[in-house]
C-alpha cells in the first residue's frame, strides 16, 4: 500500500484482512468463471440487425429465452406480424434434413426476401435454399460456402507496381507502365507509345493511373520510395514442425522516410509532358484521393503534411498544371486526419461539405468547390458531429450523428440528426435519453431507432423522418431473468475533471454479492487512445474486462478522461505530444469523489489494467502515477512510442520525432516505477513490436526493479487470451486483497 499519511490502526488492519478473506476464495472464483455464460441468453427482445426490403417493409430476427422468431413490419401500414410460418418452414425443413426442426429456432441464416415477399432463400448448413411462401415448397439451390475472413495485415507497404493496366474512358487506348515509365497502347493498331522518360527505379511512375473522363490526359505520379522497416519476431512453437520459425513484417516507426509522390499530367494526343510543381505538397505524410472533374478542367487529391498540423484539398488545372489550395486545414496541435476527416463533392452544384474543428468542435462547413472560399458553417454550437451518414446532393440535406446536444444527457450518447447545406432547418431524428443506432429505409422515409444506455435496455422503434413520430413499437427488452441472478447495471458516475468544470464520464460496475458493509478494491480498466472514447454506452449483460472481475470482490470502473475523442478539441488537445498524461489527473478526481459517495470503494488500493495504448496507460501508472495506483497487468503495451506504428503515434506525439517521445515513455523513465507491475506479452504480437514490452522489462531488471513478465507462445496482439486473464485475476487478488489465489486445478476443473 503506497504511504497517505493516514496513522492507521492495528484494530483496523486486522479488520480489513477479515473482510477481505471473504474476498478472492474459491467460490468467488467460480462465480468469475461462470459470470459471462449466467448473464448470456437472459434478456429477450434485443434484435442486432434490420433488412429493409423495398422501402415500405423491415424484418429482423427477435431473440426468444429458448430461440427466436422472425418478424416482419409492415411501415405503411403500421403493423408488424411474424414474416412467415415458422411451423410450415419448420415442418418443410425437417423433410430435408431427415430430422425435426424446432419451429422455435429455427436454423437458418443470410435470409433475403424478394420484392414482393413471397419467396424466401436462406442458407442451412452448407446448402442455399429457397422457399415459396405460399406453398413452404422448398428448393436446394445449391452448395453454400461461408466467406473466408480475410487475413490481410494491417501494416504491409503498399505496391505501387501492383496495379494492372488501366484502359482509356472511349477504349482507344491502354495505359501501363514499362521499365518504369508510362506508356500507352492503342488497342487497334498494338502500337505502343512512351509518354514519360524521366522514370526510374529509385523515382518510378505508379501503375495506378487515372484518366480524364475525354481520354485526352492521363494523371501518372512518380514515386520516391521511402525506406523499409520491418520487426521480427520467433514462432516458439509452431503447429506444423518442431523447430521455431522466423517471422517478419513491414512496419513502419515514427521517424521513418516515407515515400515522396509527384504528380505528372501527359497530353495523349501530343504526347507532352506538363511538370505539376510540389512546393505545396512537399513535406508529405501522404497523397490521396486523386479524383479528375467531370469537366476535364482539373484534378485534385488530398495532401496530409507530415506531424498532421497542414490537411489541403489541392487541384491541378489540366491545361498549365498549376497547383492551386481548395481547402487548407491547419492546427497548432494536429488535424484528425485518421477519425474526424469527411469530405462530400456534390458535383451538381460544385460544393464540397468537410469537416472541420476549427471552432473547437467537430462540425461541417460548405466550400464553394470553385473559388475554395467557405459559404457557410453547416453545423454549429458546443457539440461534435460524429459521423456524416447521407449527402442528400438532390435536397441538399445532410444526415449525421452528433453528441452532446442535451445538458441532460451523456454527453457521449449518439443522436441522428439532420440539416440543410445552408445551416438552416437542423432536425432532430432522435431524442430519447439513450445510445441511438438507426436503419434508414433506402428512400429515407422511415427509420428504425435502437437505442439503450448501459443502465437501459434496448426499445426497438421504427418512425417517420418526416414527423419524427413512432409508428410502430418494435420490442422492448425484457431483462426479468437477468435479474433474478443478481446482476445489477453498471452505475454512470460523473465528476469534475483537473479544471473543476468539466465532467468526467465513467461506468462503475460491482459484484453480484455486492455487499455495501465490505470493503473493496478498485481497479480501473483502462484504454486512453486518443483515437476514440471508450466507457461503453450501449446496454450489455456482460463486460468481459470488468463483470468477471468485480466477481471476485473487486469494484471495477472505467473512465474517458481528457485526451481522449468524441468532445471538444480542447478536451482532445490534452494529448498532444503528451500521452503519458493517459487523462489521469482526470482518472483520480473522478475514483477519489466515487470514493467520497461510496465508503465501500478502498481508495487506498487502486489497480488497473489496459491491453495495447491501455497497456501503456497501465504501465504509466505506475510510472507516472504510482502516488495513487498500486497494482497494474499492462498487456502488449507501446511502453515507448518511438517502437510502435507511425501512423497512430505520429498523429498525436508529431514529427519529427522530439524529446517528447522520450519524456512519455515508460522504458526511459522506468526507474520511477513503484507498485506491483505484471507485463503481459503474446510472441506474436504483430500490431504493438514485442520489443516494446521486452524493452521496458530490460529498463526494469537494469533499475533493479521487481515485477511478472508473462509470455504467452503462439499469441498475437491480444490481452493474453484465457491464461492471460488467470494471470490477471490472480495478481490483483494476491496483491490487492491480500489472499493467496486458490489452485487452478480447483478453479478451472
């Protein structure tokens, strides 16, 4: 326990070690283990997905106890009834498999109904079927293959080269590139020409061209290739022979050359060569977006200027190849390019909506696509848009969520809303007190709203965009069973973050036995990247990295402090080149004014634990701010943001690559750590470099530190899989609570 100048008893300690071997036994164990399978399958109407078909109709499969059903709502007509006879299905579908189908869940999936709803196809097993809904006459239409998940990694360098032969809009002509150079053929004559000469291996024309839409010119960017960067790592055990493997990957480092793109225009029928100059484009993180106009006048792209603090939209004039800006975003800290970038061309009036939080909020602005001048801010007010759903070019209406609307609400909590090009006639689709997920009709003229809160659950409605009104009351979840195993919803708890105004959001979750005489430890689940916001808003049973171990006598919270998305830019700024500060002072207050309101919640043994940036929240708090947290199980953390990925550690630490980097890192100030610290590392970790955490556990034997390394054979990116939570659940219980962990052979038997 760190020292709070508190004189403690001798009375009291003992008394605390009393109650908190009723804490951390076998039986709270078990009860762990069994949490997530007691809480699963015991609330009842909570659709996931819903399937228009045509406009006027929507069906959705609804959960039952023992099963589930399928019903269809009729949206003209305001009714909604079962979408077919699960009995007939049922009794058509046992005749093919040769035994009986339960009618009450029945197994079928990938459903889809025809327009005029009397033919149904879904898959069973491995066949595709089809069935006549007036007749439940069913007709195998063949085998059916699930779609392989594709296992692309995420980091690999992209080929340049790779693209293949891009054909001319009037088919006249091919372009390709040779010897790495552009060349076109005529697809009559087989004749080919050469249009560029300046290519070479070290600045070669990209084969991913793109032509004016007369076929007059084509756009061809030379590439400078940036330097390779790949990280290694062992395979200790692989499936297929006995020996380790070698594995290795593209992966680039803050810092890193990146490539240079140049973009050239070629007259087709001239065969000349128009140089396009760079000096607005020169510092490059990245070009993108290429996109000729429908004129033939020009083409732009998109230019993100390296440590994202210049974001431009620029456009080459297709005679001269002057380069001109159309829209500049600039910041002191950084531009979200990676979550906050929108851009819509509406073509037909030659506008372009973008995003922009040059206010200090999220919002959308109207450029004149011509002159690059704004018309007007779109959207206004102290709240972010989260996200742009539909561009109405025809209306010229703008569909989108946004939080923080109402005072009385979450300020994280999505509504639907929508509003003019012009800024004017905002309407609110949603208002509920709750977190809204919508599916539009396709002509935009109803809507089913879900929405729910952690602390309610889910009411499933469809409405009328135009009135905004319920026309039919879809489902109401029922949680009756939930209940009667003792499961409570996680209180939303709000105090006041480092500057006393603003609020912090967070969710506190106890134990099924919750006993408000005991004592309990908290620990803090964390992830503080600033790409997002994290303390969940949607309703659940379970919460897989709090529910269990609350089980075992612990109170569990999660919390969103500053430097984390979803508010203002100044809430977010607090990251900037800053991500030690993982939003603690923020995290603090909120545990210590819980702590005030809830006696039972031991303030004076705090632990916490994060996987990924969570993971190097977690080993920073022990670093930075082991004055208040005690224990810690960091899992594949990016203990020092100079080993992680370029992109999501450029955007918020900058480039170049400055001393900040090193102030933030737990390696480099891993002699300040106190506490109890349990390192969680799976081999294979091909999303955080495994030298990350290798590296800070060296930093820690050199600064004769103690602490658990854990390596898990075979795992990748992850919090370290089932052995990795027996880990965790043990550290916190021996040095949290005191006990020693009962055997695993009891436990997990």
């Amino acid at each position: 326990m760190r020292t709070t100048g508190k004189k403690i008893s001798v009375f009291l300690t003992l008394s605390y070690c009393l109650i908190a071997q009723a804490q951390g036994t076998l039986k709270e164990y078990k009860r762990a283990n069994a949490v997530d399978s007691l809480f699963k399958n015991k609330v009842i109407n909570i659709p996931k997905e819903f399937h228009w078909v045509g406009n006027d109709y929507v069906w959705y499969s609804n959960n039952l106890l023992k099963g589930k059903e399928f019903l269809l709502v009729d949206a003209k007509q305001q009714k909604q009834q079962q979408a077919f006879d699960h009995h007939k299905l049922a009794q058509s579908l046992s005749k093919i498999a040769g035994k009986e189908i339960n009618a009450k869940d029945l197994p079928i999936e990938n459903l889809e109904f025809d327009k005029t709803l009397s033919t149904l196809t879904f898959t069973a097993d491995t066949i595709k079927i089809s069935c006549n809904l007036s007749t439940y006459e069913l007709k195998k239409l063949g085998a059916y293959k699930k779609p392989l998940k594709a296992n692309d990694y995420w980091g690999g360098n992209f080929d340049e080269l790779g693209n293949k032969p891009v054909g001319s809009p009037d088919s006249l002509h091919t372009a390709f590139i040779k010897n790495y150079n552009l060349y076109i053929i005529n697809k009559k004559t087989k004749v080919e020409t050469q249009l560029s000469y300046d290519g070479s291996k070290g600045f070669y024309y990209s084969s991913y061209l793109q032509w004016s839409p007369n076929s007059a010119e084509i756009m061809a960017y030379k590439v400078r290739p940036g330097e390779e960067h790949k990280i290694y790592f062992v395979e200790s055990s692989p499936k297929d022979q006995f020996q380790p493997k070698l594995q290795t990957r593209d992966y680039l480092k803050p810092g890193d050359q990146l490539p240079f793109k140049s973009p050239q225009l070629f007259v087709v029928a001239s065969k000349k060569q128009i140089p396009v100059a760079t000096d607005l484009f020169q510092e490059q993180y990245d070009l993108s977006g290429f996109e000729w106009k429908e004129d033939n006048s020009s083409f732009t792209f998109e230019y993100n200027q390296r440590g994202h603090q210049v974001y431009r939209v620029l456009e080459v004039n297709a005679t001269t190849g002057k380069v001109k800006v159309i829209i500049e975003e600039t910041s002191p800290t950084f531009v979200e390019y990676s979550g906050k970038r929108y851009r819509f061309d509406s073509k037909k009036s030659n506008e372009i909506v973008w995003a922009s939080e040059r206010d200090g909020w999220n919002h959308l602005y109207l450029y004149d696509a011509l002159t690059g001048k704004v018309k007007n801010q779109i959207t206004k007010g102290n709240w972010p848009v989260r996200e742009v759903i539909k561009v109405d070019e025809e209306k010229k209406q703008i569909y989108f969520t946004a939080s923080g609307l109402d005072k009385d609400q979450d300020p994280y909590l999505l509504q639907f809303c929508r509003i003019d090009f012009n800024g004017k006639n905002f309407t609110r689709l949603t208002t509920e007190n709750g977190n809204h997920k919508v599916t539009f009709s396709p002509d935009y003229k109803y809507y089913v709203d879900q929405y729910s809160r952690v602390d309610l659950a889910p009411i499933t409605i469809l409405k009328s965009v135009d009135t905004q009104k319920v026309i039919a009351e879809m489902q109401k979840a029922d949680i009756t069973e939930l209940q009667k195993t003792g499961w409570t919803a996680p209180e939303v708890f709000t105090a006041k973050g480092r500057d006393g105004k603003t609020d912090i959001w967070g969710v506190i979750v106890r134990p099924t036995t919750f006993d408000p005489n005991r004592k309990y430890p908290i620990i803090e689940y964390i992830y503080a990247g600033p790409q997002d916001s994290f303390v969940p808003k949607n309703f659940q049973s379970y919460y897989w990295a709090m529910s269990s171990l609350a089980e075992l006598g612990f109170i569990v919270v999660q919390i969103d402090g500053m430097g984390t998305s979803n508010r203002s830019k100044a809430f977010h700024d607090v990251c900037w080149k800053n991500l030690k500060d993982g939003g603690f002072p923020d995290r603090k207050l909120w545990m210590k004014a819980a702590a005030a309101k809830y006696p039972y919640m031991n303030i004076d043994k705090v632990g916490i634990h994060g996987t990924s940036a969570g993971g190097q929240n977690a080993g920073a708090a022990l670093v930075f701010n082991s004055d208040f947290y005690d224990v810690a199980v960091a899992s594949c953390g990016c203990h020092d943001n100079r080993m992680d990925k370029m992109w999501w550690n450029e955007q918020w630490m900058g480039y170049p690559v400055g001393p900040e980097y090193e102030a933030c890192s737990n390696t480099a100030n891993a002699a300040q750590l106190n506490g109890n610290l349990m390192l969680i590392l799976g081999e294979l970790d091909d999303n955080v470099d495994p030298a990350s955490t290798m590296q800070f556990a060296n930093a820690l034997i050199k600064a004769n530190k103690n602490f658990e390394l854990v390596t898990v054979p075979g795992m990748g990116h992850s919090a370290g899989g089932d052995y990795g939570e027996r880990k965790r659940r043990d550290y916190f219980v021996q040095h949290l609570l005191g006990v020693t962990p009962p055997e695993w052979s009891e436990v997990y038997k």
